[in-house]
C-alpha cells in the first residue's frame, strides 16, 4: 500500500476510481491501493456462521425485554451494542448445533450467583418453570427470576417460533405458560439481583428441554 501526498490533485478522497485505484486514509495518512474485487467465500464452514448469524438477527427482532436486558448491562461499557453482546454469545454455542440446547440467555454479569435448579413440567398447552436461588451473601436481594420459553428449531433455519418472557419476583419462583401448540420447547431462566452497592447483577442462565402435548 503506498502512501499519497496529494490524492486527486491534493483534494481529500477516498472511495474506488474507476474500479482501479482505491484512495483512503489510515490513521492519519492518506493511501492508494489497487483495486480489487471483494471476495464472497461460501464454505460449508463459513456457511454455518451466516446461517446461525441471520437466525439470532431475526430472533432478536421478536425477543421480549425480558432476554434483552441482561445483554443491555453486559454490552454497558463496552464498545458493542446489546444485540452485539447476544450473537457474540450465542454463534460459538450454535454454530454446530441442530438444536437450541446450548442456546444463552443470559451471560452472567457483575457476578450475578447462578440458579441453583431449573425445571419444567409439560401440560397441554402449557409448561410450568420453576427455578431455584442460593443462599445470597449479606446486602444481596432477588429482585426477580426471568423466564423464557422458546420453540426448538435448527438455528441454521430461519426463526419461525414462538418465544414469551415472564418474570416472578416471589420465591418459589415459578411461572406457568399457557397457550402453547404442541411441540417442542426449551425453558431459560436467570436471576436478576441488586448487589450490596446497588448495581444490577444477573446470574447465567440455565436451559431445559419440555415436549408439549
């Protein structure tokens, strides 16, 4: 890459010139380069990203505040947005997966204590989560157990479930979905806590499969 004093008779630019040479700046100091032509490498491999990459896109877009927040406070401060910090967290876990087992809901942040159990209980139509919390240290207090129940699919499809969020601020700490087709689902849940110097802490999240009948 060379170096340019004077790019298009000393006026700024940068951009492509007749699909030969590109002109640009980099960290201060102006550049010609040749252009070429940007690749688009589909490998099998390479494949498995996008595909996993588009399908956490689309599940965002639909995903209740509740799967939102703990990736709001764990991108705070850092240079990536909320939806940034949940693809980070969740293409390394499904890239290779033709499930949603390994799927994160929450990535644990500012020490938040993990769940100590999670389960649920299939009706018809329905699924019952319940989940419990340690013994917290002095000053720490629950404010609430999320849960979130999502359809199974192959992240490497296109997202055609349902997914709902509620949260019990109650122990035991248990919620009931209702209105479910049948199929099969899988439960997440975390826990929200207020540290002693009042900042919010949310544990990692724990996941189970149900089939509803």
């Amino acid at each position: 890459m060379a170096k340019s004093q004077s790019p298009l008779f000393g006026i700024d630019a940068s951009g492509a010139i007749g699909d030969t040479v590109v002109y640009g700046k980099w960290k201060g100091i102006k550049y010609a380069r040749r252009y070429v032509v940007p690749a688009n490498p589909r490998t099998a491999e390479q494949m498995k990203t996008r595909d996993v990459f588009t399908f956490l896109n689309q599940l965002w877009v639909v995903a209740p505040s509740l799967l939102k927040e703990p990736f709001a406070a764990y991108a705070s401060g850092k240079p990536l947005t909320d939806r940034n910090a949940f693809i980070q967290q969740n293409i390394p876990n499904l890239r290779e997966a033709d499930d949603l087992s390994a799927f994160v809901a929450s990535p644990g942040v500012l020490g938040g204590f993990p769940l100590t159990s999670l389960t649920a209980t299939p009706g018809t139509g329905s699924v019952t989560a319940e989940a419990g919390v340690p013994s917290l240290p002095s000053g720490w207090t629950v404010d609430h157990v999320a849960f979130i129940i999502l359809s199974d699919q192959d992240p490497h499809e296109d997202w055609t479930g349902v997914i709902l969020a509620q949260a019990d601020a109650t122990s035991p700490y248990s919620v009931t979905f209702t209105g479910l087709a049948a199929g099969d689902y899988l439960v997440t849940a975390y826990a929200r806590y207020t540290r002693p110097d009042g900042k919010k802490a949310y544990s990692p999240s724990r996941i189970v499969g149900v089939t509803v009948s």
